[in-house]
C-alpha cells in the first residue's frame, strides 16, 4: 500500500502557511499577478474569467456575491492551490476542480464536464487557470457555446475526441 506523503503546505501550522505564501507568490509568479488581475466577465454578472486568484481577490469576489470559483488548473501540492482552497472555504465559496490543459484543445470528456458543470454550478461563478488566458480562454468559449447559444465557426471532431478540427471545419 503506498504510503500517503504529507502536503508542504499545511495551513495549520506557520511554517506550512509562510511556505505556501512564499510558493503563491514566487515559484507561481504572484507577484507578477499582483498588479492586474485579467479579470473579464464572459457574461455580465453571472460568468467571469481570471487569473489565478489570491485569498485577497478571493475575499472581494465573495463580497461581490461569486458562489463559485471553477479551477482550471486542477488540484495540486502547492501553496496557491492550499490558499485557494482555504480562502473559498472561509468566504463561503464554492471550489471545483475541472482540470484544463494550457497547451492542447479540451478532450471530449473535458468539454461533456464543462457542459455539465455549465448546467449545474452556482452563479455567479468564476473560471480562472494560471494567467486567465489559454485554459479560461478555451472555457470561455465552451460557456458561450453551452450557457449562451453561441455558435463556433469549428466543431470537434467525432473521430478525433481529444483534438478540434482546423479553422476551415464546416460549421455546426
């Protein structure tokens, strides 16, 4: 049986939180994050995009009424990862985990979750990755796919779940 290693970061304790905050902010480069925030709304007051949220942003966006906050990047061992989900516990947030990939299109399980956490997750919700960029950039055009009726000029492919087809695909 494999033996379950301990998290680096345990909040409970002041090195374990002093070792998170210092991974947030350098080895995630916070502290480039800490002068803009990406911030977006997909759709005014229902769907938002970021980048990766500090536990202060987290703060304002539950005294902005944001019932959750969809994470893109996935859970992890990591200060930020430990802080976020700290932070949304406190304030009263919702935290899912629906990993996205930043370098590669969403495979088709990844769209059908999408989909479904689209329909059932509490609004307003906001959907960050790293930057705010290519992950909640992809998610945003599912949300306006899915949530608002947007048509894209691309489809998925059937026969190639894990890839979408070039620009040139016909629509539909």
């Amino acid at each position: 049986m494999a033996e379950v290693k301990p998290s680096r970061f345990d909040l409970a304790t002041p090195e374990g939180r002093k070792r998170a905050e210092a991974d947030l902010i350098w080895a995630d480069h916070g502290f480039l994050r800490a002068g803009f925030s990406n911030f977006h709304w997909i759709e005014p007051g229902k769907m938002a995009r970021a980048n990766q949220p500090s536990p202060q942003q987290i703060a304002r966006y539950a005294a902005q009424g944001f019932k959750t906050i969809l994470n893109l990047r996935g859970p992890g061992d990591a200060g930020y990862y430990a802080l976020e989900q700290e932070a949304c516990a406190a304030h009263g947030i919702e935290m899912i985990d629906a990993r996205m990939h930043s370098r590669e299109p969403p495979s088709r399980a990844q769209v059908l979750r999408a989909k479904e956490l689209f329909e059932t997750i509490q609004y307003p919700a906001l959907m960050h990755c790293k930057s705010g960029a290519d992950r909640a950039g992809a998610m945003a055009v599912l949300y306006k796919h899915f949530a608002m009726g947007a048509r894209s000029r691309t489809r998925l492919s059937s026969s190639r779940p894990s890839t979408c087809t070039s620009a040139r695909a016909k629509p539909g």
